[in-house]
C-alpha cells in the first residue's frame, strides 16, 4: 500500500467535502486538480474515484439531517412523518429531470465535456450569474424595505411596518416568498429540478444550479440551499452506483487492497470535511450573498484559461 496514494486521496476528499457544497463545482475542481495531483491509478479507476468520492460527501447530509428526512421518527407525530414523506416526494420530483437526461448521455459527457475548456467555461458563466442574481435581488429586498414589504430584524418571510433602521445595520439579509421547505410546492422543486441539469456540465456546480434555481423561484437562500443538500442525496447515491456498474462491468475493473483503501480514504476524508463546510455554509447564507463565490468562480476560470492556453504549452505540458 503507497502512502503517497493515500495522502493523494485525502487531499482530494478535504477538495470534495469543501467544494461538494460550495457552489463552486466539486467535479470542476476534482478534474482541474488532477492536472497537478495525480493517482497513480487506471484511467477506468480515476473517472469513478472522482464520482464516488460523493458518497462521503452525502453521508454528511445523512448525518446532519437525519430528523428532517428520517419519516419514521416517531417524535414528529403523523402530521410531521406525512410532510416529511411530502418532502421526500418532492426530493425524487426534483431529481428526475437531471436523471432523464444525465443517464443516458453519461458516456457522451465523459468524453466531451470533462476537460478544462469546459470547466473554465462553466465557472465563468455561473460566476457572473451569481453576482448578477444578486445583485437583482438586493435591489428587489431595497424596494421591499423602502415599501414596508419586508421588515429586517425580523422572522424571514415575515410582513411587518417598515423598520426605522436602515437594511444595513442588520445581520440577517436572507429573504424570499419560500421561507421554509413545508412552502416549496411540487411545481418549485420541479423547477428547481430543472435547474439542476445545468450541472451535468462539469464546472457549473450541481449546488451552485439549484441554488440559482432557488433563489430565481423566489427561496430564501437558506431554504435553497437545504433543499440541495437534499437533492443531493438520490442524485449522489444514483451517480456513484451507475459509476460503479461502469467501472466493474462495463470496463472491467477491480477493487484490489490498494484501490479499496485508495477510495475509503477519500470518502472518510470528504465525510468529515463536509460535516464542517455544511455547518459553515448555513450559517454564512443568513448573512451573506453569494456574489463572493461568483467573484471566485471567475477569477478561477480566468487562471484555468491562462493555465491551459498560454502557461501549459510553453512548458511542453
């Protein structure tokens, strides 16, 4: 067993667990470090490290939210065991657009879509939405606060007299006509489906589409962003087995002691580090926008762009 592998790995997993759930393309991320981290791995091996590394990722939502996806807990009573089924009905609803489409066009994605030009592409376009996004909906929250809409240093989603304080002065800049997930009708998490597809495009970030989703269909940034995390949890299980029939099936692949540990690293590592990140990013929404990640998204893709197009051939690479 190389020790270097499995410092390779970890590596990796601390980039899965933070950029799982930052909406700043995990996938992206995974394919661009490789250019200068490599496994000394099969090619067949590498395409599904960097997809089930997920699984790590997932089993931190699991953990952390348990009670509001567990149905059978009995200390919600009937009324609270049906909205959480409710919930799950919605999960499924919202995943089926990128299934329909990601499934059967996996092998054409991999070929074509997972490359730098891509990724850079990506990061820049969903950059500069965020910030545009943003932007609109701190214009549209001035205009609710000037018009006694909303109240700042209230409950989100609550209608109150027009503060005396000025916007500003208040922590707390989440706002949205969905305010919780028992709001989300089946036809926003639809939508919010759809949005999702967008990610099938590596580099767009499959957090960072829904989160856009969200937000367009009037969320609340907290409300967007615990229902990807939700959204995450078929998506990832379905997308690390269908890599994993791939790998031993299709391309006859094998998990020796090597390999095994190579993947239970990266997993252990990715769990423990979203564990973190997920705390981190719920109580960073309540307060912030998320035009800083847009800004960060550009400004990687610009470097991705120069890496690749100017840097990279003069160094023969």
């Amino acid at each position: 067993m190389d020790i270097i592998e499995l410092v390779k790995s970890a590596f990796l997993g601390v980039v899965e667990g933070i950029t799982e759930w930052l909406p700043i393309s995990s996938t992206g991320h995974l394919i661009l470090v490789d250019e200068f981290v490599k496994l000394n791995v099969t090619e067949e091996f590498w395409n599904m490290f960097q997809v089930v590394i997920q699984l790590g990722a997932i089993l931190a939502v699991c953990v952390l939210f348990f009670h509001d996806l567990n149905p059978f807990s009995p200390s919600k009573g009937k009324q609270g065991r049906k909205d959480t089924w409710r919930l799950w009905g919605k999960i499924v609803l919202g995943c089926i657009p990128a299934a329909a489409i990601g499934i059967p066009l996996d092998d054409f994605m991999e070929a074509h879509l997972y490359n730098s030009t891509v990724v850079a592409a990506a990061l820049i376009v969903y950059g500069i939405a965020f910030i545009v996004i943003e932007n609109w909906r701190a214009a549209k929250r001035r205009r609710m606060i000037e018009s006694g809409e909303l109240v700042v240093g209230r409950p989100v989603g609550a209608h109150f007299s027009a503060p005396a304080a000025p916007a500003e002065d208040e922590g707390d800049t989440d706002f949205g006509s969905i305010t919780t997930l028992e709001d989300l009708s089946w036809k926003t998490a639809l939508g919010i489906g759809c949005f999702q597809v967008l990610s099938l495009i590596p580099g767009t970030s499959r957090s960072g589409s829904t989160i856009i989703g969200g937000l367009l269909l009037g969320c609340t940034r907290t409300v967007a962003s615990k229902f990807t995390f939700f959204l995450a949890v078929p998506v990832m299980f379905g997308a690390s087995a269908l890599k994993l029939v791939k790998y031993l099936v299709v391309d006859g692949g094998t998990f020796g002691t090597n390999e095994l540990a190579i993947m239970g690293v990266g997993c252990l590592t990715a769990f423990v580090v979203s564990l973190i990140a997920i705390r981190w990013l719920m109580g960073f929404v309540r307060r912030h926008d998320f035009k800083g990640f847009g800004v960060y998204r550009i400004v990687l893709g610009v470097l991705v762009l120069a890496y690749f197009f100017a840097i990279a051939p003069t160094l023969g690479l």
